[in-house]
C-alpha cells in the first residue's frame, strides 16, 4: 500500500513540476539528435553560455551537456533579494548530520549536501530523511578521489555508482557534481554528465575545527549569492551552523539550495527533478 502511494506521490509531483520536466525532456532530445560520435575537444563556441557536451558513450541522462559553476551563480540577473547557498561535503555522518538536520528544521532552512556516494550507502535513512525535509542531495564522488587523476573508466564508476545510490534513495536525479577538492580538467568536463559546482567561499573548516573561527570567517566574507563549503562531518562545522543562521537571517539572507541558486527558482520553495522508475 505503501508502494502504492510513494508511486501515486511520484506521478503527482511529476505533474505539478511539468514545466520543470518539459526542459529536460527537451534536453534529452537533443541528446539523441547529436551524432554518434564528436570529435574528443568538442566545446560550444566561446561566446555562447559555457556549454561542454557530454561525449559518447555516456548513458543517455537527462542532463545532455553541462555547465561549470566556479563561484557563485555567474548567470543570475538580480532579483533585490541577498540569496545564499548552504553546503555541505563528504557526508552524510551517523552522528553530526542528523543533528545538523535538526538544526535546519528549527531554522527553517534548505541546504545541499554533495555526498560520498559510499557513506549514502552506508546511512540510506540520512539520505531518506535530508531529501523528505527539502534538502537537495547531490553528488561529491563515491569515496573522494581526485577525479583528475582517474582513467575516463573509473571516473565514469565514481560518478556513476553514487549517481545510483542517491537516485535509488531519493527517486531524484542528481543534478550537480562537486569533484573533491574541486579539481578540474577537461576530461572531468568532457565525462561528466553533470554541472560542475563549487564554491565562493570555503572556511577550511576541516582544517580549523574551531566554530568560532569559521563563522567569523564566513562573516567576514559573505555576499550575496554566494555558495559557502561546509562539512558535515566535523563537530565544529554543525555548532558553527546553530549560531550563524540566525546571524545571516537578521543580515537579511535568504537561504536556498544551489539549484535554486543557480537556476532562479527561488519562487517555490521546492522543485524537484522526479524521475518514474518502471
Ligand atoms: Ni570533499
């Protein structure tokens, strides 16, 4: 019965989020309109939006090219409001995500998690519970390797098995990809079947262990749109949250997940991409 209903949910947000799923159905067709086989350096023309497509012979997916975000959302115009963007890497942690979860419930407030694809196999009930409360789950690699240093072979696997993981948990396909350490190159921008996001600001939260340091840190430097790198693996980094949300609301931030950041939905509160599995 359950079964049933998860189902009729899925058909029912499907149906509410048409418009949403109109351009990625449009997108997949162009997939299949483009030849068999591109030439290996294959890029959009400079003046164009920074467009790499994806080269055969990646699984058909509903993201047929793709974009690099370096910073914060290079491609928004201004809509008057100070947005920023949560997230949080390397998770889910049996102990400290949850308890970060419990933070963002109190406050109100979306977030993104980029995941190792191995720790969302291990913690399915984390990854269940962020995506029910709105969070954006998204992949960081299934066991953090520098992606650049991968045969086009195993990278394709790193991206692919927790590409699985998450979209068996969540029914969602993820839409961005964080490469550890934020390293890039072209055979990462040519394989991945992703948009590329990484940061505006990074604490090095990992390094300092100190939540005092990290909130003045990102105090000191936050503006608007930007996307700020946490980890919700450290103790510290979850007590820096707790006292630096109310902090950024009274600033008058809004927060939102990094799809909302960088495609300006910001109207409601929560789209999703939900695929049906047959
Ligand atoms: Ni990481």
């Amino acid at each position: 019965m359950s079964l049933f209903l998860s189902i009729a949910a899925l058909f029912l947000l499907g149906n509410q989020h048409s418009e949403h799923m109109h351009e990625y159905v449009e997108a997949a067709r162009y997939f299949y309109s483009l030849p068999a086989e591109l030439p290996a350096n294959t890029t959009a023309p400079k003046k164009q939006a920074p467009l790499f497509y994806v080269n055969i012979p990646v699984e058909p997916r509903f993201r047929p090219n793709m974009r690099i975000f370096h910073t914060s959302a290079p491609t928004l115009t201004s809509t008057g409001t100070k947005l920023i963007a949560l997230t949080f890497d390397d998770g889910p942690s049996k102990k400290e995500t949850p308890r970060l979860l419990d933070i963002l419930k109190t406050e109100r407030v979306k977030a993104t998690f980029f995941v190792l694809g191995k720790n969302a196999e291990a913690h399915p009930e984390i990854i269940k519970r962020a995506f029910a409360e709105g969070h954006e789950i998204e992949n960081h690699s299934w066991d953090h390797k520098d992606l650049t240093k991968l045969s086009q072979e195993q990278l394709l696997k790193e991206i692919r098995q927790t590409d699985e993981v998450i979209e068996r948990l969540t029914k969602r396909i993820p839409l961005f990809l964080r490469p550890p350490y934020g390293t890039l190159n072209k055979a990462l921008e040519q394989w991945s079947t992703y948009d590329l996001v990484l940061w505006s600001i990074d604490t090095k939260d990992w390094q300092h262990h100190d939540s005092t340091y990290i909130q003045e840190y990102i105090l000191k430097h936050v503006k608007d749109r930007d996307i700020i790198l946490l980890h919700d693996i450290h103790a510290t980094s979850v007590d820096t949250v707790s006292t630096l949300i109310p902090i950024l609301k009274e600033q008058g931030y809004t927060f939102v997940t990094v799809e909302e950041l960088l495609s300006e939905k910001i109207e409601s509160s929560h789209k999703t991409l939900v695929i049906q599995h047959g």
